[in-house]
C-alpha cells in the first residue's frame, strides 16, 4: 500500500476509530494504521458502562466501528503498525509501515495508546481483566459484594479508595513498597469498612474454583474476590523514537492553546513540537482547522 492522504491515524483503537469516524464524515482522505497486534484490554469478557454496546468486547467494538466507516468510503485502513514517521521537507509526514510499506499525509493524529507496565506479582496475567481488573465502574457490578483488595502502587489511589466501598463492605489496600499512609487517613478508611495491608504481596492464586486469594511474601494468603490495580504507563517505541516532548505521565506534552471547542481539559487533542502532529484521546475527536475543499476527493 503506497498513498498520499489529508491524515494519517496511528491505532484503531477507541480513539483512532473515533476519529476515523468523524473525519470520514467530515469527507476527509484518511489512512488509518490498524495493528494487527492484540488490544491492551483484549483479555476483557466485555466493557460495563458503554451505552449501546454493553458488555461488547474490544473485538465486537473494533469490528463495530471499521465497518460503520467503511460505509462512508473516506477511510483506508492497513493492517500493519506504523514503524516510523518522519517529516517531508516542504511539509507533511512518510509514515512507514511495519510491513515496509509508506503512506504520506498532511497531518498525523496520534491515537496508539499506551504500553501498561505491571508490578511484579506472580501469575497476573492469569487474573488480568477478569478478577484483577483496572476499572472498578467498569467491572464492580460483575464482582460486587465480595471481598475486595486494592493493590496501592501510586498515592493517588488512595484519595479514591472509599470509591470502591461502593461495590464491597470488605475491602482490603495492599500497600506497595514505599507508600505511607498518615494514621489520620488509615483512621478514616477504617471508619468506612477498609484496612490497610502492609505485608508484600508475592502472587495471586485459586484456593478452590470459587475462592481466589492474594499470596503475601510470608507465604500466607488473603481471600479477595478481586483486585484492582492501576498499571504504570510508559509511550511507545514510536512515539519515544519521534522525539516528541513527553509530561510527567509519559504523554505527548500538548500545547495549552490547541484546545477544541468543548473539548474538556483532561481529555482534549493538542498541538506539539512537531508541526501538524495531533494526540487524540476519547471521547474528544476535533478536526484541528479547516484544510483545503480540494483534500475532499482522492488524491
């Protein structure tokens, strides 16, 4: 696949087909980069809270969107990664394919995620997004009223633990290696139905089909139905080999004065270092500025 398009859209995810979605009916070229490597959330039995696809999987949801654009005839999509992006002189970008292919294009909206890094405890990726999960809106309906733990690797979980009460009266906080909590706030989480844990964790295990439990470093073991946890992020290769200046999440720095009408500020697009460079995040998808009518037929 060799093209020239209006814009080039780097993953196929939630955010990449929302964009692909909205720039098609906006009657724009586009080129959408579709990997053909697993999602981060593939191992989810379905998303809770998505209105109009409750429960859908990250598949049925990619399924879903590539064929909804398609129907509008704007939108291209490759099955490969984008393995590097470089700048044309004169303006525009050659985006190469993982696959030795090259597109080019006027605009690059990046929407390739992140990659999750974990702690280390033994057998996750078994309980990854089914009872050691993320998202507690996403998943607390499914593993409501048992007990419940909280892996604490950041000190900003526990600003939000009495959130996860909503779905348990037993909950445990399993604090990582070097996080403290003041005696005034443990005091508060014990007011409220939750405890701290201070011992290492080692693992997860089953105990019996229906009771998991959190191995401890002392070889002892804590029922919990499920866990949740927030992984680290860290960018991607191509996004870190692009040389684009990153904030302290490892998230393309945007520019403070690229943000689209309604756009929240948490979520908006942005504008970086590298000229006609976009970052795109959902729900917020936002054609930067009108380009020429000329870009509306193939070129």
């Amino acid at each position: 696949m060799t093209g020239e398009f209006q814009i080039a859209i780097i993953g196929a995810g939630p955010a990449g087909l929302s964009a692909a979605l909205t720039l098609s009916r906006a009657l724009r070229p586009v080129i959408v980069f579709d990997s053909p490597r697993a999602p981060r959330n593939a191992a989810s039995p379905g998303f809770g809270g998505l209105l109009g696809r409750e429960r859908a999987t990250a598949a049925d949801l990619h399924a879903i969107g590539r064929e909804e654009i398609e129907r509008y005839g704007f939108a291209r999509f490759h099955g490969a990664d984008a393995a590097r992006i470089e700048q044309v002189p004169g303006g525009g970008f050659s985006i190469l394919g993982a696959d030795g292919t090259r597109a080019t294009a006027a605009v690059v909206l990046l929407a390739c995620g992140m990659v999750d890094r974990f702690p280390e405890i033994r057998r996750l990726d078994d309980f990854w997004n089914r009872s050691a999960v993320y998202c507690p809106f996403c998943d607390g309906f499914e593993l409501r009223d048992g007990p419940r733990g909280v892996f604490v690797n950041r000190p900003e979980m526990l600003d939000a633990a009495e959130i996860y009460l909503t779905w348990t009266d037993d909950l445990i906080l399993f604090l990582d290696t070097g996080i403290a909590v003041p005696t005034e706030r443990e005091a508060a989480l014990a007011a409220t139905g939750g405890r701290v844990e201070r011992r290492a964790i080692r693992g997860l295990r089953v105990d019996a089909p229906d009771q998991q439990a959190v191995e401890m470093a002392d070889g002892s073991a804590i029922e919990r139905q499920a866990l949740v946890l927030w992984p680290s992020q860290a960018q991607t290769e191509l996004v870190r080999e692009m040389g684009l200046p990153l904030d302290d999440a490892a998230q393309v720095a945007v520019d403070e004065t690229a943000t689209g009408p309604g756009c929240p500020a948490s979520t908006r697009p942005g504008t970086c270092s590298m000229p006609a460079v976009r970052t795109a995040t959902p729900p917020s998808i936002w054609t930067p500025w009108p380009l020429p009518r000329s870009w509306r037929t193939w070129r």
